[in-house]
C-alpha cells in the first residue's frame, strides 16, 4: 500500500510542476489558498483516497489470485542432426516460417564410411573376371568337344564302312571256301568210284577224302569269319567297336565324353557365379543406398510453425544427436505463469481464469491445464523456472486472435476467478484507471 501512495504521490507532484508556469506557485495565491477552510477537507480526501487505494490493492494482493508473471508459450519442436557432418542452409533465420516435410538445412559427410562399399565393389570385380574366365573356358571346351565329335563320327563312319567291306569278304572267302568244298566232294566220289573199280590205289582215294575234310572245315572256317565280320559290323554301327587293340570306344569318343563333364562342371559353376553376382549386387545397391543416407541427408521441419531457435550456422561442423534448430508450433499457444506457493496450493485443473496482455485492454478466457511444468518444461519455447510454482493455462479465445495468436514471450498477468470475482474485477479497473495496473 505504501508503494501504491508513493506512486500517486509522484503523479501529484508532476502535476504540480507541470502547472508551475500557469502561476500555480503564485505567493499570493498560495497565502490565499492556506486561509481556505477547506484545504482541510481536501488532504483528508486525499488521504482517505490513498487508503482506499491501498486496501483494495492489498484486497486483491491477498484475497484474490493474481499472477503477474505469465507469458504467453508455446511447445516447440527440436531438430537434432542424424549424422556427423557439415550443415549447410539457405536461410534459417529466427521466426521465418516453416512447412511440415519442406528441408530447411542439410547435412553432408565429407569422410563417411565407404569401407563396405568397397569391399562389395572388389568383390563384384573378381566375380566378374572369374565368370568371364569361365566363359571363355566354357566356349574353348566346346570347341574342343565339337572337334572331337567330329573326329569320332569320321571315325564311326569309317569304321562302319571299314567292317561292311570285310562282311564282304567275309562272304567272299565264304563262297571260295564253299566251292573248294564241293569240287573235294566230288574229288571224293570220283576216287570212291575209281577205288572200288581198283583203278586208284587206297593211298590216293585216302588223299581225296582228307582233301575234302579240309575244304569242308575251310567252308566252316570261312562262315565263323563271315560271323564275326557281321558281329563287329552290328557293333559299330550301335557305336561299340571290337577289336584286340583298342578299346570298345576310340579315344576321340573318350575325350568328348570328358570334355562333356568339364562343361558340365563350369556351367555349374558360372550358375554358381551368377547368383554370386546377383546377390552382391543386391547388397552393393542396399549399402550405396544407407551410404547415401549417412553421407548426406535432408533436414525437414516436422510441423507447420516457426524457427524459434537457430544453434548451428551454414558450413559448421555438428554432431549426430546435436541440437540444430526448434520450430514453435502455434497451434499449442499457451500461458504459462508463476504463481506462490499458497495459491499454487489451492489451484484446480479446470478452474476458470483471465490473461490479459501487459499494456493493453486486451483479455482472453480460459482454464487451467497443467499444474506443475518442471518435466515438460522443455517442451516449452520459453522454459519455465524449475524452482517456481509453474501452471499452464489453455485460452481458446487466443488461438483465433491475430495480434497474440503466435506472440510468444509477450507478457501480461492472469488472474484466477475461482474466488472474488465481481471484487477482482472492479479493483483492476479502478487500478487500471488510476494507472496503477
């Protein structure tokens, strides 16, 4: 009370001052003024104006629930670098506006980790040469076996022919050895004949008959031979050849059957090598891919609002997890107060209150949200002090208004309407008034 007294008091003597040239000091008007009888009555006007003054002042002190630390707040949101890096921006200057998912900076990596990526790419390059080894390989050993097919069917080929000429023979020598038998048979007979009539001697007849056993078994012969001729023949045209000085296949059907299962094996292993190859390149794309990412990224604002704060400028050096930017989200404006520990004490969620901004006749209705904002009050674009009592106040009249929709920091007093309302309203107009609000 005696602070509020000393302030009109102030304002009186200015006044009087003020006056000073209008000869308000006039000695002779002020001789006159001190024989006027109601100069009394005046000071004690004064006087009984200045107690009532101080005590709806201290009414509204400790009856009604007033906080003239509030500030208008409002959450914001921080933007932490992803990565290790150089930022680089165009423009971040405080209070610009921003877009949800539009980048405000960037951040790239002058020395990321390329190590994997190389190792892939090396990787990639010596499956590469292997499989074109390979290739090459493959095509030399088809060659091979083309020129060895084609030496075997000339040699089936002739082989073929080569044992139908000797069943040829074969029948020749089997129609000679045939006749040689016939003209021994009629030998034969001939000398039996001659025999019985005494005109040839035992001896000669016993030549006759020896002579046509070996023409018979010359026919015998002969026909085996025409056998085996056809035996053989048979063989070779199924692709097995008989004989005492080779084998049943000729060596050229021995290396294309060889060369057939060399190809067989590197064609496995070219399948082998194609897969190799499909998966490192599945891997190299999905690490050039998270290279990428760690070598520079995009940083974009996470919600509609404004830069509140700017910690890092374009071309520093910053660190991942660091602290870059907030953007104030307007469409959580709040007021947040400090209030004493008696009111704090007897505070409600939901009680109705009044913010009115410091300077003005403007005032917004609204309730209390939060009691108590150590915890989340970093949260806030203006934290508020951990060592006092903090409320936090929802005003929906204030989200519509333009002149203190946004303005956070801009300060004014709540008041707490739970009790003495009517009082607490007429003192701060008569306060108000009086310029002592």
């Amino acid at each position: 009370m005696n602070q509020h007294a000393a302030r009109l008091g102030r304002r009186l003597a200015y006044t009087l001052v003020a006056h000073r040239g209008g000869g308000l000091f006039d000695p002779a008007r002020l001789a006159a003024i001190d024989t006027l009888p109601w100069r009394r009555y005046a000071k004690f006007g004064l006087g009984g104006m200045l107690l009532a003054v101080g005590a709806l002042t201290g009414y509204q002190q400790l009856v009604v629930r007033v906080s003239r630390e509030a500030v208008i707040n409002a959450r914001v949101a921080t933007i932490r670098a992803p990565m290790d890096g150089i930022i680089t921006t165009d423009s971040a200057t405080p209070g610009r506006p921003v877009q949800a998912g539009v980048p405000v900076a960037a951040i790239e990596d002058p020395v990321a980790d390329d190590a994997r990526v190389f190792q892939l790419q090396q990787d990639m390059h010596a499956t590469e040469r292997e499989r074109d080894g390979l290739s090459r390989r493959l095509v030399d050993l088809r060659q091979a076996r083309a020129d060895a097919d084609s030496q075997a069917e000339a040699y089936r080929v002739g082989r073929v022919r080569q044992d139908e000429l000797r069943v040829e023979e074969g029948r020749a020598m089997f129609a000679a050895a045939h006749a040689r038998e016939q003209d021994a048979v009629a030998a034969e007979r001939r000398g039996a004949a001659l025999q019985s009539h005494g005109y040839m001697a035992n001896a000669a007849y016993e030549r006759t008959l020896h002579a046509r056993e070996v023409a018979r078994q010359d026919t015998l012969a002969a026909n085996k031979r025409l056998d085996a001729f056809l035996v053989e023949l048979a063989a070779a045209r199924k692709g097995t050849y008989l004989g005492d000085n080779y084998n049943d296949v000729p060596s050229s059907f021995q290396r294309s059957r060889e060369l057939t299962v060399r190809i067989e094996e590197i064609e496995a292993a070219l399948n082998q090598l194609e897969r190799k190859q499909e998966t490192l390149t599945a891997e190299l794309a999905a690490e050039q891919k998270r290279l990428a990412a760690r070598s520079s990224t995009r940083l974009a604002a996470p919600i509609d609002g404004n830069l509140w704060t700017v910690q890092a400028a374009s071309g520093e050096y910053v660190r991942k997890g660091q602290e870059l930017f907030t953007v104030l989200d307007c469409s959580t404006v709040a007021v947040t107060a400090s209030v004493s520990e008696r009111d704090y004490n007897e505070l409600r969620l939901g009680d109705p209150v009044r913010f009115r901004v410091s300077g003005s006749n403007r005032e917004y209705s609204g309730t209390i949200s939060k009691l108590g904002l150590t915890s989340t009050g970093r949260s806030f674009a203006i934290a508020p002090e951990e060592r006092r009592h903090q409320v936090a106040v929802q005003l929906t009249d204030l989200k519509d208004d333009d002149s203190d929709r946004c303005a956070v920091g801009r300060t004014g007093e709540v008041v707490f309407d739970s009790h003495g309302h009517g009082v607490a309203r007429f003192v701060e107009r008569l306060r108000h008034l009086l310029g002592l609000a």
